[in-house]
C-alpha cells in the first residue's frame, strides 16, 4: 500500500492547537474500534496517522478513510506480541509519515477466563499485547520522539479494570493495572526529555471486543441502568479525550489517567 504524499498540515490550516499536524502519531489496534476511532479522530484535526493491526484489511480500511480526510497515513500488520517485528515497524511508519511524536497502544485483547480457567496460554497472550507492546513500542519511539522535539506524547489505553477487579477477567485486570504501572514509570522517564505519557480507562464501549458480551440477554441492560448517564460509550468518546491527551492543549498533563466510562466507576464498583 502507497502512502498518501499530500501535506497534512496544508490541508486542515484551521485546525488550532488540537491538530498540532506536523507530527504523526502510531495506533496500534487501529483496524477496528477504539483504535481505528482514534486514528480517525487524529486524521480530523490533521495530524499524519500510521496504523497497525494484525488484521491488515482493517489497517488498510482505516487508513483510506484517513487519506481521505487528507492526511498522510501508513498501513501495516503488526503482531504487537512480536517485540523483534517492533523496531522495523517502527522505522517504516517514520519513514512513511517524515515523524512520529504520538503514540497510542490501543492494540487489546480481552483474555476472559476466572483465575479457575485461565491457562499460560490465555495469559501471556494477554500481557504480552495489552502491557509488555505498550512498554516495548514505547523504549522504540524515543528516537523519533527525539527527532519530532519536545511536545511528543503517549497514550495507553488501560480500562475501568485496571482500577477494580472482574471475576471473568483475571489476565486482563492484570494487564489493565499494569498499564498504568507503566504509564507512571514512562511518564517520569519521559518528562526528562519533554515527551508526556498517560492514560484512558475506558468504560463500556461498543467495539468488537464486547459485542460477544452485549449478546448476553439483559448484560448492556444491566449496564446501561447502573452508570449515571444511563448509556455505553461510541469508540469516538474515547477517541476525542485520547486525542486532546496527545495535544498540546494538555501540555501540563502527564502521568495521569482519565477515566471515561459515563460516571460508572464514581458510584458503584464494577
């Protein structure tokens, strides 16, 4: 696939300080959901998208609605649980979009299984893409951070898991809270050349991942009745506040997370 050569920054010149379009940001996950959202919302405000996902259709979809939002953007399939496949994938996206000074891991799986089922198997596979790739990518990218200047910045993905505990979701609770572990430690190293690192913990959001889990009968009734403002999430609810995290509207902000999930985790435990 051909990356797109048309000038981002000429192409959305009203777009303010949310689009900060001289600098281009890495999505993984960026075939579907939360991540492909992201990629787009990045492409609205001009900034050049580079997409990863290990279904490359998906890759190769998001980033022709980005191209034709007129920014350069770049596909590719990436196992993010491949850590050798990261440094060349990290060298073809600066290649592809001329810099990197964003990064978003939104690359996840959901591993559901008690602590009664789970497996190496279910665990690693969940550790590896949701925890180890968010601080493996993110060691490769200080390079091109460097070379895009300060105001670089990273966003993990985490989840409402990673704040309290889910019976059917031993791995990914572990790798939720983990990510915010990571998150701390990358943002203190981080600060140190300029760069910013946080976190989104998002609620209920209709993505592949929980279709599985709406199909219950009465589970996204049962939801929606216990969170505040009665409804899940779209992708592009999250995708918004991921986006001004990356800003330089959000400058002063690092080592935090925002919790988005309609006010569910502020009055009940999930």
């Amino acid at each position: 696939m051909t990356d797109n050569p048309s000038p981002a920054a000429s192409a959305h010149p009203s777009t303010g300080r949310l689009g900060d379009p001289g600098t281009g940001v890495l999505v993984t996950g960026g075939g579907s959901g939360i991540g492909r959202a992201t990629a787009l919302a990045l492409a609205d405000v001009g900034r050049p998208v580079a997409v990863w996902d290990i279904d490359s259709a998906g890759a190769d979809e998001t980033v022709a609605a980005c191209r034709a939002r007129g920014v350069v953007a770049h596909a590719a399939s990436v196992d993010v649980a491949d850590s050798a496949a990261i440094a060349d994938a990290v060298a073809a996206a600066v290649d592809a979009l001329g810099s990197l000074g964003g990064f978003v891991h939104a690359a996840g799986v959901s591993g559901a299984a008690t602590v009664d089922d789970i497996d190496d198997a279910i665990w690693d596979a969940t550790l590896n893409v949701n925890l180890r790739a968010a601080a493996i990518i993110s060691r490769h990218l200080l390079p091109p951070f460097r070379s895009a200047g300060p105001g670089s910045a990273v966003v993990l993905i985490s989840s409402i898991e990673g704040l309290f505990g889910s019976t059917m979701l031993t791995a990914y609770c572990a790798s939720k809270g983990g990510v915010l572990g990571v998150m701390r430690s990358l943002a203190q190293r981080f600060a140190v050349e300029g760069f910013r690192v946080n976190a989104v913990c998002p609620g209920a959001v209709v993505t592949p991942m929980l279709e599985p889990a709406f199909a219950l009968p009465g589970f996204r009734e049962q939801l929606e009745e216990r969170t505040p403002l009665q409804r899940v999430a779209t992708a592009d609810e999250i995708a918004r506040p991921i986006r001004f995290l990356l800003s330089s509207e959000a400058s002063f902000i690092t080592g935090a997370h925002l919790t988005v999930d309609g006010g569910l985790t502020a009055v009940t435990a999930i």
